[in-house]
C-alpha cells in the first residue's frame, strides 16, 4: 500500500472511531430501556394468571444455582432428555435395565448418579430407584423449563413458561414465552415423537397464536425424526381447515434447512436433529434476515 492510501485508510479508520465513541456515549447517557414481557403482554390486552410452575419439575425447588446450571447443561443432549422421558414414565420405581433404551448403561449410571446428586431422585431399594415427588409423571414441565432457560443462557431473552392468562379464547396454557428484544416469542412444546401429535394440537397452536399475536412462533417437537412426515403433513391439513383449499399457495410450509420448516417466515416447525440451539437460532437468524 502506497503511503497516500495509507494516510487515507488510517483517517478513514479514525472517523470510525470517533463515531464509535460519540454512539457509545450516547448509549451511557440515554441507555436503552428494556420491555419487560409483562409489558409487551399488557400492549396485547393480556393479563398473566400463572407462571413458571415449579411443582411439576423433575429437579427440587432448592436446588442449588452450580446444580441447575449442570442440569440444564446436559439437558442440552438429546439422551439425556430421553432417559428423563422414560424415566417420569416408570415414575414410583425403576432400575437402570429400564432406561438403557437410549442410552447405554454406562452413560444411564452416570445420569441416575447426577440425578441422586440433586435429589431428584431416590432410592428405594437395592438397584432400585423413584422421583422423588411420586406426583411427577411427565418430563414436558421440564422440557419447557429448559426452553425458557435456553433462551435466557443462550439468546438473552427473559422467558416465563407455563403461562396462563385471563380469559383467553384458546384456552390452556402457553408453554414458552420470550420478549426477544422488543420481539415477543411464543414457543409450544411437545416432548412425545411426532405419532403421538394430532391434528388437535396443531389446531390449538394456531389459536394460541391468534391469542398472543408473537412476532415469531416455534412448533418445537423434541424428536430427531422426520418432521415432513407426520407434523409437516398436519399443519397443511390445519392451515387448509383454516384458509380453505388455496392454503396450499397463500400459506406453504417450506422447508428452511435439514428438518425445519417455516410459514411466511416467522411460523416456525423446529426438532432436535443435530442440536436443539442451534435450530432455534437458525429459525431466529431466519426471521431476522427476512425482516431486514
């Protein structure tokens, strides 16, 4: 580089600068004011009844900050979750031969050692083992729990989960909600594989929709199977029931990458094939490119 282009280049790199630390001393001055989802709620005419359930959670309440941190940690592996699926499944007793269905026993020992750590689980004789709350029998409250925490860690949006409001027309409650900056999310979880979705389910994650008016909505199924085959399949069926024969053009379900699909860029289908975070940020990347 000649001498005059570089004069030039350091001067323009200056200018930068000296942009950089005017905008920065504007934001010290007037920093942003955050919305709090309440807020953004409010803006839409609901009112939240309930939040954040703790009573259905496959860990205690007075866990430990160091011990949640690790539970939500290897919730981030797909075995994982399954075994915590089997395992609210068997509930009052279980041995570790019971959940190797996805895990080898190696890996099961070492999960039921972690989870008698946080005494989420107990034993109850020789070999053998129970929740610690017999009232458990469903690890969905947790899966919702973890998508709430996954946006918190991983995307830095305050989230709730297992939302009811007042006097809503769908009814139910709303599995997963986050202001993603001035963006509110809506998230519907389902931890059973795509067989035993129905039409109903789909049906019903439109009318939340309807209800909550989010900027982006997630159908997440936390399944690494095909989703083109059965929940791809239904929500054609739904939009059809909804916007007639013509859905099939005015409102396509396209495929975005590998198994996530979406509908006019901010309908979400999303799985867990490969990795759970990533897919929801490929989704959340998506919408923002498309908004740009």
């Amino acid at each position: 580089m000649k001498a005059e282009e570089l004069k030039r280049e350091v001067k323009r790199l200056g200018r930068e600068l000296e942009a950089l630390r005017q905008e920065l001393m504007a934001l010290r001055k007037n920093p942003p004011v955050e919305t709090p989802i309440k807020d953004l709620l409010k803006e839409r005419g609901l009112t939240v009844f309930r939040q954040n359930p703790i009573e259905k959670l496959l860990f205690p309440a007075d866990i430990s900050p160091g011990m949640k941190t690790r539970f939500y940690e290897l919730l981030k592996r797909y075995s994982f979750r399954l075994f915590l699926r089997d395992m609210a499944k068997k509930g009052e007793g279980f041995r570790i031969t019971d959940l190797v269905r996805y895990v080898s026993p190696e890996v099961a020992d070492q999960y039921i050692r972690f989870l008698l750590s946080t005494t989420s689980i107990e034993e109850k004789g020789k070999g053998t083992f129970r929740i610690r709350d017999g009232s458990i029998n469903s690890f969905g409250p947790t899966l919702e729990w973890f998508v709430a925490e996954m946006f918190k860690r991983e995307f830095a949006s305050p989230a709730i989960y297992g939302v009811h409001f007042k006097n809503t027309s769908s009814g139910g409650d709303f599995d997963v909600i986050a202001r993603w900056g001035r963006r509110l999310v809506y998230v519907e979880v389902k931890s059973s594989p795509p067989k035993g979705i129905e039409i109903n389910e789909v049906s019903a994650f439109f009318s939340r929709i309807d209800d909550l008016i989010p900027d982006v909505a997630l159908f997440y199924n936390d399944t690494q199977l095909r989703m083109k085959d059965k929940l791809v399949v239904l929500f054609r069926k739904e939009l059809e029931n909804r916007y007639g024969p013509q859905a099939y053009q005015t409102h396509p379900v396209v495929r975005l990458v590998d198994e996530l699909f979406h509908i006019h860029d901010h309908i979400f289908i999303v799985n867990s094939r490969k990795d759970v975070v990533h897919n929801f940020g490929t989704c959340l990347n998506h919408f923002l490119r498309e908004r740009i």
